[in-house]
C-alpha cells in the first residue's frame, strides 16, 4: 500500500490543528510519528483513517482518492492507547470479532485467531473474560484484534503507554517482529525519542500542527534539520547554547568559553551568531584540571537524580541550564563545582535561525547476533 498525503490541513473553529503538510508514508514498513503532546500525532491518524475530514488537501492510497471515503470503507486497523475490549466476551471471541464482520470461515476464524494469540503470548488466555486479564494482557488482545485483519495499514496511536516499563519493552520488541516480513505499512504515534529509535523504520517528526522533519529513523535522530528537531528527538532535550563564530575551528559562548569545532572548517564569517548543541550524555564531568580537555564549561551542580542505571545531574553555567547524563551511579553535592566537558567531535552547530550546520558523525556498531536486524 502507498498512502500519500497531499496539502492536508484540519481546523477546528478558529484553531488549526494541522497546518498544509505533505507526507508519504514508506510502504511495508514502520512509520513513526514523533513529537510532545498536542503536536498533531492523534489528528493526523484521525485524518489518516476517515475518521475525521481534512478541511484541504487529499489522501491517496495507491493513486485512488480516498479523502472523502469512510473508516468502514478503508483498508486498515487502528489501535488507540486507551485499549478497548468487549467485556461480555472471551478473549477469543474479541479477537475473532472483526473475522466474523467479515463473515470468515469458521475455521479461517480459528486459524487466524490462535497464530495471532501465538505470536503476542496470549493463547493461553483464550477463554477468559477481559475483566480476568492484567493491563497488558488486556493491550495484547486489543492489538491482536487489530492485527487479525491483516490490513495492509495498522494505525497504533500510543498503545503501549499506559503499561509499566517492562512490558513496554516486551509488546515493543513483538510488535516489531510481527512486522518485519514488510507486507504492512505501519504508523506509530509516540512521544519518546527512545522508542522511535527502538522501532527503527522511518521517523516522522512533528510539532505544533507542523512537520519538521522526516527520513530514516537513525538519520533523523543524528542529523536534527533544527534546533527544534533536536528537542525533540532528545530526552533529556539537546542543551543549546547561544556562541558566535571565532575562527574556522572555533566557537565562543555567549557565556565567555571557546569551543572548538570538529572538522570541516567553518566558512561563516568571525563573529556571526550561532548556536551550540550539546547532547546530554556527551557531557562528562570532573572535579579537577584534567590534562588534554579541550572544551569545558565551569559549572554549578543544582540537583543530581538517580535513574536506575543512569544518573541526571542538572548543572548551572551562568545564565545556562544544562544536563549531563552519566552512566551508572553518581551523587554530587548541591552547589559543587565540576567541569563539564565535551569532545569537539560531538558538538553540534546551528546558525542564529536554528537552521543545523554541522552534526557529529554516528557511529554505528554492528552485533553480530541471531535476531538482529
């Protein structure tokens, strides 16, 4: 299936919920959909599906004209993070529910029903009530309803939110399983930048009613077209700093500091407005000169959280805000002095719109492991 949308827009009243954008899904594979709250992720699947109808443009499915064409008559599932199941029903007979709308074979029904169970680690839950099931128990028949169709387009609006973290993790790594022969076009709505990495494919990046960015999920995370891309696709978001150019491999801070640049040279004239991007787990930080550092930031330790395998310490640098995310555990007195330190290959450059101008380069190791991908 190739779903191409053309000059959508939606407004509701005097507010627009989506500006004119244009947007073509990759078929056969997953499409995430990446922004903060009220970005416009739930209105577009809305409009995707028929649900609701744009106020412009088109919806093209294969070349063919679907913009006015109702949910019923259009070829998908969709799944909402607020999972619904029929109470009065067995889980089987939830999942065979939409088989028997399209008057399946008794025994297609079965077949269909127990590989579905098979594959999301329910087929021993087939003949208890929904009411009997756990959270996740309960979001796994939801999807495999959905998924028992076998649409050529599966919309999941958030669907693993409302799980604890372990079960997150499990539904995310089988739902991207379950897709990997490529004969379904996928369109995920998340806010977390990990999950969007996680689930791979293509990344869609919005913000306010707006796409801002778009392409392979890895790309768009290492290459952030905008400052504001890279707020997004960052949790903690990316720390920027306001700089001016000094010299072809250098950078002065706002704040007083020079910072250099990894190469290729910059060709912006000295003294022309900038901006520095620093990604919080490329922070290191010391308490003592160490020898060779060649960009740090005298700073101030205002609050430190521990996170399991990780620790957050949140930092004053003048007038500066900044976050450091440090690998294990690591507890730092309120108010301590400590240097927090960056490579020149890991700092990012924006011009004064917050257009990028240079990324680091992404490493990408390879594992060499049955199951990867």
């Amino acid at each position: 299936m190739i779903l191409e949308l053309k000059q959508i827009s939606l407004k509701v009243g005097a507010e627009t919920h989506l500006y004119p954008l244009d947007l073509k899904l990759v078929p056969g594979s997953i499409n995430v959909l990446l922004g903060p709250t009220q970005a416009g992720k739930t209105t577009l699947m809305r409009v995707i599906a028929g649900l609701d109808r744009p106020s412009s443009g088109q919806i093209l499915v294969d070349g063919v004209d679907l913009t006015g064409v109702s949910v019923r008559e259009r070829k998908l599932a969709m799944v909402y993070q607020q999972f619904v199941n029929y109470p009065a029903m067995t889980v089987y007979e939830n999942i065979a529910a939409p088989l028997r709308m399209q008057h399946c074979a008794k025994q297609q029904i079965h077949q269909r029903v127990t590989e579905i169970a098979e594959k999301l680690h329910i087929d021993h839950l087939l003949q208890r009530l929904p009411g009997a099931l756990s959270g996740g128990q309960q979001q796994r028949c939801a999807l495999a309803r959905a998924l028992v169709k076998r649409a050529p387009l599966v919309l999941l609006d958030e669907p693993l939110v409302n799980l604890d973290y372990k079960l997150r993790e499990e539904l995310r790594t089988e739902l991207a399983s379950l897709f990997v022969d490529g004969k379904t076009t996928v369109v995920y709505a998340t806010t977390e930048p990990q999950e969007a990495l996680l689930l791979g494919g293509h990344t869609v990046v919005l913000d306010a009613g707006r796409i801002i960015q778009t392409g392979p999920t890895l790309a768009t995370y290492s290459q952030p077209a905008t400052v504001r891309a890279a707020a997004i696709f960052n949790d903690p978001p990316m720390n920027i700093l306001a700089a001016s150019v000094e010299d072809e491999q250098h950078v002065r801070l706002a704040s007083g500091p020079l910072l250099e640049i990894a190469a290729p040279a910059l060709t912006l004239a000295p003294g022309t407005k900038c901006q520095v991007g620093i990604r919080c787990n490329h922070f290191a930080l010391s308490q003592t000169q160490e020898a060779g550092v060649r960009n740090r930031l005298d700073c101030r330790v205002e609050l430190t959280e521990l996170s399991g395998s990780e620790t957050y310490v949140h930092l004053h640098h003048g007038a500066h805000s900044l976050v450091a995310q440090l690998p294990g555990v690591h507890v730092y007195a309120i108010d301590a002095a400590v240097q927090a330190c960056v490579t020149p290959e890991n700092v990012f450059l924006f011009d004064g719109a917050g257009q990028l101008l240079r990324a680091p380069s992404l490493t990408v190791k390879k594992e060499h492991a049955h199951g990867t991908h």
